[in-house]
C-alpha cells in the first residue's frame, strides 16, 4: 500500500468532520503532514494537533513556500476562498477534494477544469451522496438500462436552521464575500445534496451529471437579516428532457422533513424516504438499496486517498458538479420574495424563523408534482 501525505485546509465548520476523521482513527499508510487554517487557535483541535507535531499553517501557500509536500489536500475552507487554494495545491502537483460548492461561478468552474486537465490530477467535489455505495449501485443499474428512460423526478429536504446556523461564519446567508459570489442557501449549500443526486443519475457516465438549461420556481426570505433566500421550490430543466422538482428551506418549524424522492422512468420507479432508496419495476420486481453498504461515514475522503494510490478517478469530480453550480446562478436570476409572516421563534436554545405552514404547502406541492404557486 502506497503512503499518502495529506493536507487539511480549514478545521471548522464542516472541516471538523475531517480532523476528527484523521485524528481519531487511525487511516492506515496515511500522514496528515499538515494543518491549514487562519483561526486554528480558536479550535479545540490546536492542542492535540500541537501534541502530534503536526506542522500549522495560515494557508496552504505557506505550507508549499514552507517546503510542504502533500499527494492529497483536502480543502473544507470558506467558499471564497476555494478558488485560490485548489489553483495552489495543482500547481504543487497535489490531488484535491475540495467541499461543495466549489466556486459560484462558471467561468471559474471552466479555469479549474481545464487546469485540472492539464495537470493530470484530479479535483474531487464533495458531495456525499455521489460517494455513497448504495447510490452508485442505483446509478449502475440507470446505466445498464434497467430502469428505462427517465420521465421526471422530485426531491425534498427541509431542515430548520437558526441564529447558531447564521452566526457560525462571515458569509452564511450572504450573496457575496471578498468579492466572490457565494449565493448561499439551502440549494447551493446545506440542502444541495438532493438536487446534485437527481442531475447524477440523469448522467451518461459514471462521472458525469445531465446539464441544466433554465430553472423556475419560487425563492423566500423568512429571515429578514439574511440577504438571500432561506426557502425555495424550483422546477429545474435539464438537456436529457426531464423536469426536476426540488423543495428545500431552513425557515420552518420543524426540525427536519426528509429527504425524500421519486424517480420514475418508463420501466420503474425509485423511492428515497430518509437514507433509503427502493427500486420498484414494472414487472414488481423490488430492488432495495438499503441492502448495500453505503461505506465509510466520510467515504469521500477514503476514496480520494485510494484514487491517489491507484491514479484513478472519483466518482464526483469538477466536471460532476458543474451543473448544480449552474442551478444555482440560474436560480439566482429569480425574484426573493420576502416573508412579512414568517415568525421569531426559539426552540433547543436556538432561535430560528418560520414560515407559517411551510412544511405543510411544499409537502402538498411535492405530492402535486407541482409549484406551490399552482396548488
């Protein structure tokens, strides 16, 4: 088994997940050789990451000018801040995986990939579901034919946020920061799962999504101080001539609702309930996804270290997560509504927004295979 020398960029937020990864299991024939992160004394992971001798560094810039070598960074820093760091780490000869969304913007999405072409590495996108067995089993099965053609499919997933969820970093909400774009939302950020695992499996290949050609629907505001949406109910069009349904939003009084999904094609249909996907054929022939093993917790990361060691390519890469970026600047170009009614509330010591009967109007339009303004 080939070594695998690893750099983590940014420890907070989402990064967490990743310390703890590599610094509570042992990951055979895997150093971290170091840490990146500006605001590493504000994290409980200084000290142990001290203890292990384990180099620090503001940026990854420093790591490399420092005489760093790594075989994979793993980038789960700002959003802003993507960009910059993965144009560092390709031009040190380092395979990434990088968090989702990598860059609000397709022009800087066309410059990585043609980067990443040129460098003969790859640039893996972490997006969960695209890592995850039992969805690449479903994703064979679309291929091969199994299913037939695919007619429409709908998702949603609804998760309350609150002032924990929007005070956590400088950008959560906001449009732009440091003068990129950064759009976010629950469609570009926190709920963006769901509609990247219905372009996945609408695409040709392994690697590869269907392409989204305009977007409809309708976006909210519940939280007055964000400067984006915080609800949205979109019809998404894509080139292979299906129509995606996707209903998301952070400002509702439930905890969580979902994710659920149905994709029916001309000689099946799939049912996603929770972390479940159910296959049902025309002839009644049932194939239950939940048998498989979905992998690791972090499966993306166990994936981009053996596609290090092996010179091969992940399943979700740049070119596998352009179109849902595109989603997101076409979603952008639709009008926020704000919602005057939506009321301050609190629950778990948190407080958080609500939407008078959110839950309950995009469950009765996900049903309707429809946009709430057409119930």
């Amino acid at each position: 088994m080939n070594d695998v020398s690893l750099l983590l960029v940014g420890i907070g937020g989402y990064g967490e997940n990743y310390i703890k990864e590599l610094m509570m299991r042992d990951i055979p024939g895997v150093e971290l050789t170091g840490v990146a992160d500006p605001f590493l004394d504000k994290s409980p992971w200084k000290g142990p990451i001290m203890e292990r001798g384990i180099p620090v560094f503001r940026t990854p810039g420093e790591f490399y000018s420092a005489g760093g070598k790594a075989d994979l960074v793993v980038i789960s820093s700002p959003i802003h801040t993507h960009y910059d760091y993965i144009v560092a780490a390709l031009d040190h000869g380092s395979d990434v995986l990088c968090e989702k969304p990598v860059a609000i913007s397709l022009d800087l999405m066309d410059d990585l990939i043609a980067r990443e072409r040129k460098s003969g590495l790859f640039v893996a996108v972490g997006y969960q579901l695209c890592f995850s067995r039992d969805v690449l089993a479903i994703k064979a099965d679309v291929l091969s034919g199994l299913y037939g053609k695919p007619v429409r499919m709908k998702s949603l997933r609804l998760m309350r946020r609150g002032d924990l969820y929007y005070a956590r970093n400088g950008w959560a909400g906001k449009l732009n920061c440091h003068g990129e774009h950064v759009f976010d939302s629950p469609v570009s950020n926190a709920c963006a799962h769901q509609i990247q695992n219905m372009l996945y499996l609408l695409g040709p290949s392994t690697e590869t999504t269907a392409d989204v050609l305009d977007v409809d629907g309708e976006l909210w505001k519940g939280r007055p101080s964000i400067e984006n949406y915080d609800a949205a109910a979109l019809r998404i069009h894509t080139d292979k001539g299906v129509s995606l349904l996707y209903y998301t939003a952070h400002c509702l009084d439930e905890r969580k609702v979902g994710p659920m999904g149905v994709y029916e094609f001309e000689k099946g249909v799939i049912v996603n309930q929770e972390d479940s996907f159910v296959g049902t054929l025309a002839d009644g022939t049932v194939r239950d996804y939940s048998v498989c093993e979905k992998g690791e917790r972090m499966q993306k990361l166990y994936d981009a270290i053996a596609c290090v060691r092996t010179g091969s390519r992940p399943a979700c890469t740049l070119e596998t997560s352009r179109a849902h970026v595109k989603c997101v600047i076409l979603a952008q170009r639709l009008p926020v509504l704000p919602r005057l009614d939506a009321e301050r509330k609190s629950a778990d010591d948190d407080g958080y927004f609500a939407i008078p009967d959110l839950a309950h109007t995009y469950l009765r339009s996900y049903e309707n295979w429809c946009l709430p303004r057409e119930l």
